[in-house]
C-alpha cells in the first residue's frame, strides 16, 4: 500500500521561516508584558489624583460646612416658629419656665458662659407650639460636642426613649433667679423685654437695641478668643467657622461673622 505523505510542518509551508512558532510565543509575551504598568506609570497616576484630591478636598469640606450652617439655620427658624405660636397662645407673652431650667440642671460657670444659657427647657416649654432647641449639626463631634456649657441632654418621655440633645444657647432665659433680671425675658411681652433690655443696657453704658431684629434670642454655641475665662481648649471655637446663626426677637434669623471667632 502507498503511504500517505506526512503533513509539511509550519516551518515547511511556503512563506513561512524557520522558528516561526516560537517567534509569534515570544511576540505575544512581549504584547502582554506592555500591556502592564511601569513604575514611572503607576507613580504619575498616583501624583495626578493626589493633586486632584488637593484640589476637591477645600471644596468639599467648604460645601460640608455651608450645608451644615444651612441645616442649623433652620433649626432656629423652627425655634422662632416655636416662640412666635407659643406667644399667640399666650396672651402674648414669653415662657417663664425657670423650674425646668433648674431640674435640667442650672449650672452657672466661673469661666465662659458666666452664666447657663443652654435651652434644653424649650423642648418641653415649646412642645405643643412645634418644638423647642434643637441640635446644631456645626457642633459636629469633636471639642464643641464634649463641652458641658455646649450640650443639655433632655430626659426622653417613657421607657427606652434616648432623650434629646440640645445646642443652642439663650442668653435672655440664662439665669433661674426668684426676681426676673432685667435683661432676662422669663414671662414679659416682646414689648416690655425690649423696654427692659435696653434700660439693663444704658445702665451699663452699652448702646440699647433700636427695635425686635437687634435683639437676640438663641445663638449656636460659641467661645470669643478675646475672653480671657475661656478655656484655651475653646479658645475661638463656634459651631460655624467665623461666625456664628442668631435668632432675634422679630423671629429672623440669619449668619453673622465674628471676627472674635476661628
């Protein structure tokens, strides 16, 4: 029988080298091998997205802080609202809950706030007209939130109930005292606190309020570097950078820098 003739190898073909089989096996490693990172690659990735984070991270952190300023704003205009529905239901006239500023705990300090203008007790005051004091989310974490002149913790109604923490400080419900100081607004119309406050005023030798907007009723939490009793932990610290959200007695409220403050 006549054998059949063996199949030419790659080599044998036509147009074809010898070694053309490890050839095309050593081109292919090659291919893969520039299809990886070099050192001098990956490095400039890495320098192009740091220099990019350096660039976005002052954004971010401008944009965190402003919405924060934002959602603390409203927590006063909801306080004003507080204020403004209580008033309606009472013969116009403003609360005088000093028997919950003291079982909250009335503790006046000896280095700043001289006295304790937390307002925890609006949270049970305010209930019924849309809620008290609330909590500033400027507060954060951090110094502010462990000072005990910053947070009043609200005991919570039943059992399990976390309570509720409060931020904001209000100087003209600052002290229990038996006889309502002048500059205090326990129980007095907006009329005759504004009447009040400007006489505690001059007698002082400070310039009175001309009207209910240059009267402040709360304010986030804050320590002017220019006050030699703070703390140097606290020194120039304010829930907002520079500045601080005020609520006044007309029921606006709004950011104004301070130039005492970080």
């Amino acid at each position: 029988m006549k054998r059949a003739a063996p199949c030419p190898t790659p080599s044998a073909l036509p147009g074809t080298r010898p070694g053309w089989p490890a050839a095309a096996a050593t081109a292919g490693q090659g291919r893969r091998r520039r299809a990886a990172f070099t050192l001098v690659e990956l490095l400039v990735v890495v320098a192009l997205v740091a220099a990019l984070a350096a660039l976005l991270l002052p954004a971010l952190a401008a944009a965190r802080a402003k919405s924060a300023r934002v959602a603390c704003l409203s927590q006063l205009h909801q306080l004003g609202l507080g204020f403004a529905l209580y008033l309606g239901d009472h013969q116009d006239r403003l609360p005088d809950r000093r028997d919950l500023k003291r079982s909250l705990g009335y503790r006046p300090w000896s280095d700043w706030p001289p006295s304790d203008p937390r307002g925890g007790w609006t949270v049970e005051a305010l209930a019924r007209a849309g809620g008290g004091a609330g909590w500033c989310p400027g507060i954060g974490q951090g110094v502010l939130a462990e000072a005990p002149q910053v947070v009043q913790r609200v005991p919570g109604v039943g059992d399990g109930h976390p309570g509720i923490r409060t931020a904001f400080w209000l100087w003209r419900f600052d002290r229990a005292d038996a006889e309502v100081a002048l500059d205090n607004f326990w129980n007095k119309t907006p009329e005759s606190a504004l009447a009040d406050l400007g006489t505690s005023l001059l007698n002082s030798g400070s310039v009175p309020p001309d009207g209910p907007s240059g009267v402040e009723m709360a304010v986030d939490a804050y320590f002017p570097r220019t006050i030699p009793t703070v703390a140097p932990g606290l020194a120039g610290r304010s829930a907002h950078r520079g500045g601080r959200n005020r609520l006044m007695l007309d029921g606006s409220a709004a950011w104004f820098r301070d130039a005492r403050l970080n």
